[in-house]
C-alpha cells in the first residue's frame, strides 16, 4: 500500500536546500550557480525539478535529492577525485550512512546520463578512492528578461507551440486521462518559440502558494467547486457503500463535509456548478443512460429538473452571467450537434446550438464564463487540445493557446484577464496565462499528487483542485470471461498501455517503475527478460504497435520540438526517430506493406488527420479527416477507426478511398480507443450495461450471435490501455490498484494585482 504523499512545497523546499548548501560553501571554493540548470556533456541538469535531459534525444531521468547533491559535489571539484569518505559526509551530514547509499546515488547519476561503469565518459570509479567528473560541464546563463507586454481587452491571437522543459512524470495523471502524459523540457534560451511552457531557469521565479488538502479521506472527491466569494466548497464523493457519486458540501475554512443532494435509487449526482451569484448550484443527476440537470438552491432546497441530457457520461458545463440558462458541450448524441457547445434555457427547458461557426465534427467542451461574463472559453479538441475564447454573446472564437496537449480543466482568475490550466504532459502542473499575450507561467509542483480540474472563486482569489493519486498494475484476461485476471510484471508503480505482439510471446507497455516514464518490453512468461528501452521517453496515449513478425514497435515519444513517431528494435531494443513530414504525430499504424505506414497527425483545430505515407520518401498518398485513432486489419486487409465525436466505427481499404460503416452503436465516442482487431474481427472491450470490462464482437459477427463476454463486471479498465494478441485469445489491460482523490485548496494572491 503506498502512503499517502502529504502535501506541500517539498520539491520548492527541496531545490531551496541544494542551492542553500552550495551558497554556504560546503565544499571549497563553492560558488552559487547563476541559473538553475547545470550543462554536463550532452545533458542538462534541472536542479529545481531534479532532472536530467539528454540533448541528442530528449530523454529525461529524475534524481533523488541525495544524487543531485552528489553530483554538485563532483562538479564542485572540477574533474579531481573526491574520496568516498567526503562524499558521505557532505551528502550524509551528521548521520550514520552505509556505502550503499552513495553506491545508489552513482548508480542512478549514471543510469541518468546513460554513463558505462566500464568504459565511463561521465564520472570515473577511482578504485579505494573515489569518483570523478569527467565530461565538461558549465551553468548556463539566465535569459534576459523580455518586455512587459501591454495588457488588451480582446483575446489574442494565437500563441504559438513552444518547447517544454522538466520531467516530473506521473503516469498517474496519464492514467486519469486514460483515467488519463508530460512535457519534457528541452534547451532554452534565445530561440524558445513564444508560448512554449518554460523551462526550469523560469520555474524558479514561480509564484509561492501554499497548497493544502481540504477533504482527504480514503474515498474519492472529485469535481470541486467553490462559491464565488470562496468560502464553500462543493464537491462529488465515491459512497463506499453504493459505488454511487453524492454531492457534498462544506466551509473551505473547515473539514467536515455534509450531503448537498439525495438522489433515488440507482441515481447519482455530478459535475456542480455555482452561479455567479452564489444562491444556486446545478448539476447532472444520471441513472445509467438517463441523464438530465438538476437546479437546487445553495442551501439543498427546491430542487428541480432544468432539462435533460445528451450525453450521459457528461463534460463539465457553466451557467450563463444572468443565470438564465447552462452552457454544456460534449454533447455527442444531440442529433446534428456533435460536440459543439449548447445552451440549454432554464425557464423552457429547450436546448440550442451556440452559434459561432463551428461544425458537427467539432469537439469543443469545459466552457466557462468569465467572472465579468465579457468572455467564453472553452477547450477545442480532446488528445490535440487547446483554450479558445469567444464574447459571451457569441462570434467567432479566437485560439488562446497552441499547446496541442492533454488539457485537464481550467479556470479564469477573478479579474477575467487570464486563466489556470491543468496540462497533463510528462508531469501533470498547473499553469497560468494572461489575455494579454504571453507564454504560461508554471506554478509550483504539487508534492504527492497530480493537480487536475482547477476551480477558481469568481469573487476571491483562492482555487481549489483535485489531487489524484494512482497505482495500477498489468493484468491479462481470457476473452472467453474464462477465469479471473492474471497479474503480470508486477510493480509498485503506474503501469499503462499494454501491446502484446501478435505471437502473444512479449508485451511492451509504458511504467514510471524506475521512478521515471520509460518503454518497457519483456515476455510475460518469462519475468526475467523484462527490460527497459532507452533513448525514448513515451507518450502513454496509445498502446505500442507491433510490426505483423513481431520485430519492431511504433511508439510515440517525445523529441526536440515536441511528440515524434520513434521505430523499436524489438531485438536490440534501439529507438530511431522516424522523420514524419506532419506535426504531432499522435498514433501509427503497420500496413502489410513495408514501404506504407499510417499516422495520425495533426489536422488543425484540434483534430487528428489519418495519413498513408509512401516510403522512404514520406510522400503522403491519401488521407481521411477527422480519426480519433485507426488500426490496421492484416486479415481483412482495411484500415477501421473510430471518430472523435461520433458513435461507431469504421473502416477503409487499404488505400483509404472507400469508407462503409463497421457499427453504428460501439463504441461510444468517450470509449474511442476501447476496441481491438483479431483474426478480421473487430470486438469492443469497454463498458456496457452490468460490465464495466466486456469483449464483444462488432459489426456482422455482433449481429450473426459473435463472441460476447463480461472479463471484469464491477472494474473498468483504464481507458484506451488494452492489446489483444493475433489469435484473440488475451486481453492484456491496465487496472487500477490503488486511485484516491482529493481535494486540494491554495490562495492565489500572489497572482493578483501587481504580482502579475
């Protein structure tokens, strides 16, 4: 069981200490160092973030504390021998270390700068001596700072991707978003595109807030809400008993909560929502596909039903201003609405389509109204998304950002001039960024958890968050529902994205086991040959694809200006970067041709475009619009996928010219990724009706009596992380072993005013 993580500043107090000790001269001659990163042959070392990334292919390695100390103790000496003896009593002051620890911290500095203990081009092993830096090394200097920009009322224009710098995975965070993926910070400086998440020289002048947890009890408390002056908080509570989401309220100031809401049997309630003035709270009431809003006043009395829902699994929604009416969007199943954001009239009930020019494939959802009800914001797109605004009274939306990225909730700051957002990317953080132009600012790492879906009070400057914390494990089902599930490969950590190759002899699938995200491989009948790959760190959107003999994976991972498409070795487990022409490679696809591969790129607007490309030249030959994800039939020779917001399935020929519709009713658009194809036939492993895990076939063979069986009826495994192997004997997934969520609380005056 692993223990729950106390909140606080510990990587701020952290970085504090090892820059503390050097400017205390702990070792001879030590100077402070003028920026947080440290320049060591071909890596950069983030001290506040306690990373090292590798310039040649963006790999990144966390440290400990106690490694990172080690290290700044080498470069202190610059290239002479500092005995064992020394080292344990600089890192190790006044306590009673063994060997090992240091040997431990070598260790893992090597594993780090991917170093060889026998042929070491990082620090050398002085035998009965010590240990010595080799590789050359210098600080890099601070950027300068740029001009203030001017603040503007209008939305800007769109700010351009930019690169990332830190690591602090947590595949936790991932795993939300399958429940639930990270930004690798790369180099910095001078040529950082405008809007890029900075780099850890920035991190350091993060603002200081003080996070707390402010409902913490073993079950989970999701969806917080705060009134607009702050001082209540609502929030929905997993009941023990019943398995059923129940609305809570409480002071923030206190930690006992009550039940806001009581719903009927085989009822539950969900995603609140205050109104600007405080006296009413509505929320969505859902019975397995019923679903409808609720309208209740702020102290539990008259409620009623506002209007019913389209989409049952629900995306947050917000009122309007005057308190008229909710904005909602996700609406997938509203005939012709697609996933555009509606308006739904409290005092009619009716439901309309916003009109700003967005069409019927659009997946636009979370909208939120600016506490001056001048803006409307919302996020555009689902794996590629980003916020965009629009007036509140409607026109065209404007791009607030180009992250292309897992966005997690947001939030506007009081004075409607700019936002906090969730990004879930190599670490899931909050960040901040301003109407008036620039690039986001990140603001301190939440120790013990991931921070996800911010609520800021209208009125006050205070947030509240969730912090999610998870622990889930490989397991691999008979698709007959035959016998229970079998654990494999083991770990104490966030295991994602099982692909098993089509013999069904080795798996490869995603882990922080090593305490960083790395690509693992090994054959589950043979524990022993589990191994990690380096020189790529992994995107655990999708599950690894095998070639058809089983000898090479496509993965994305990420590269220098952001995700890449990398090819793996299986045998000699070499990562190679494949040169896509498109940006953001999402997914790939093996064809049976060597000299065809498909990829899921970036279309625009947040959508992913399917290309067959002709190699080796990359030329693109066709391409269909709108995929969520596609994979390739070698048995029947097509390519099926699934749309982003639309119910069903489909499938093309090989060259992409012909689409027919597969199945028009699985999966749902919110289980896009649930389905998998063996032996020609396409079967859906999501949720149905008294099974949260199901294996049924799709299509034709659904309609002539196919397989159908529940693998697990009370667990759903973790969205979008399942593999089946080429005969459709076993479903490999990754379940949740342990997942708690909190709620977590901050004032954010260090953001107001001229702060900012």
């Amino acid at each position: 069981m692993l223990a729950k993580p106390a909140l606080g500043q510990t990587g701020v107090m952290e970085e504090r200490a090892v820059i503390g000790e050097r400017r205390n001269g702990n070792a001879a001659g030590a100077q402070a160092p003028p920026s947080g990163l440290l320049c060591v042959g071909d890596h950069e070392v983030d001290l506040a973030r306690r990373t090292v990334v590798s310039r040649i292919d963006g790999g990144s390695r966390r440290l400990t504390l106690k490694s990172l100390q080690v290290l700044l103790a080498l470069v202190d000496e610059a290239g002479r021998v500092v005995s064992r003896d020394a080292l344990l009593a600089r890192v190790w002051p006044d306590t009673l270390p063994t060997d090992d620890v240091l040997t431990q911290a070598i260790a893992l500095l090597r594993k780090a700068f991917g170093d060889d203990r026998e042929a070491p081009r990082y620090i050398e092993t002085i035998a009965k001596g010590g240990y010595r830096l080799l590789a050359a090394h210098r600080w890099q200097a601070p950027p300068v700072a740029a001009a203030e920009p001017a603040p503007s009322a209008p939305p800007p224009a769109a700010i351009p991707r930019g690169r990332v710098r830190r690591r602090g995975w947590t595949l936790a965070a991932a795993a939300t978003a399958l429940f639930g993926s990270l930004a690798l910070f790369l180099h910095a400086g001078s040529t950082r595109d405008k809007g890029a998440l900075p780099g850890a020289a920035d991190s350091l002048h993060a603002p200081s807030l003080q996070y707390r947890a402010i409902v913490s009890s073993p079950e989970q408390e999701t969806m917080p809400r705060l009134s607009p002056d702050g001082t209540q908080l609502v929030f929905a509570r997993l009941d023990p008993r019943t398995r059923r989401q129940l609305l809570h309220i409480q002071r923030t100031s206190q930690a006992s909560a009550r039940q806001f809401a009581f719903p009927g049997p085989g009822e539950q309630d969900s995603l609140p929502a205050w109104s600007r003035d405080g006296r009413r709270i509505a929320f969505v009431r859902s019975s397995g596909k019923d679903c409808r809003f609720m309208v209740v006043a702020a102290d539990g009395s008259g409620e009623r039903t506002a209007g019913d829902c389209a989409d049952p699994d629900g995306l947050s929604f917000d009122w309007t201003a005057d308190g008229r009416a909710l904005v909602a969007g996700g609406m997938r199943a509203a005939a012709g609405a697609g996933g555009a954001l509606r308006r739904l009239d409290l005092a009619s009930g009716r439901w309309r389509t916003l009109d700003y020019g967005v069409d019927r494939d659009a997946v636009d959802s979370l909208p939120r109204h600016s506490p001056d009800g001048r803006w409307l914001g919302f996020r555009r797109g689902t794996t590629l998304g980003d916020l965009w605004l629009m007036p509140a009274g409607g026109g065209a939306p404007r791009r607030l950002t180009t992250l292309r990225g897992d966005i997690r909730g947001w939030a506007w700051l009081p004075d409607s001039q700019g936002v906090v957002f969730s990004l879930v990317k190599e670490e899931v953080r909050l960040y901040r960024i301003d109407l008036a132009g620039g690039d986001p600012v990140p603001l301190p790492v939440l120790a013990g958890g991931n921070p996800i879906q911010p609520d800021i009070a209208a009125d006050d400057w205070s947030m509240a968050f969730e912090i999610d914390r998870l622990r889930s494990g490989m397991f691999r089902f008979r698709t007959d529902g035959s016998g229970a599930g079998e654990p494999v490969f083991a770990s104490s950590g966030v295991d994602l994205t099982p692909g098993i190759s089509p013999d069904g002899a080795t798996l490869a699938f995603v882990s922080d086991r090593s305490l960083h995200a790395q690509l693992w491989i090994g054959q589950p009948a043979h524990p022993e040959t589990l191994r990690a790959v380096a020189g790529i760190v992994p995107v655990p959107r999708h599950p690894p694809v095998w070639s058809g003999d089983g000898r090479k994976l496509l993965v994305i991972g990420r590269g220098d200006n952001g995700d890449r498409l990398f090819e793996i070795e299986a045998g000699s487990d070499t990562a190679t970067p494949l040169p896509v022409p498109a940006p953001s490679p999402a997914f790939a696809a093996y064809t049976d041709r060597p000299d065809r591969l498909l990829v899921g790129t970036d279309g625009g607007q947040g959508r992913l475009r399917l290309v067959l490309y002709s190699l080796p030249d990359w030329r693109s030959i066709a391409t269909l619009e709108d995929v969520a994800v596609a994979r390739y039939d070698a048995a029947g020779q097509r390519v099926c996928f699934t749309r982003p917001a639309r119910t069903g399935i489909w499938c093309a020929d090989p060259g992409l010219q012909s689409v027919v519709a597969h199945d028009t009713r699985f999966p749902a658009a919110a289980h896009y990724r649930e389905w998998n194809i063996a032996k020609g036939t396409l079967y859906y492993d999501g949720p149905i009706d008294g099974c949260r895990t199901a294996w049924m076939a799709l299509g034709d063979s659904h309609r002539a009596g196919g397989g159908r069986s529940c693998l697990i009826a009370g667990q759903a495994a973790l969205a979008g992380s399942s593999s089946v192997d080429g005969e459709g004997r076993w479903l490999y997934a990754s379940l949740p072993l342990e997942h708690n969520i909190d709620v977590g609380w901050t004032s954010l005056q260090a953001l107001a005013g001229p702060a900012r």
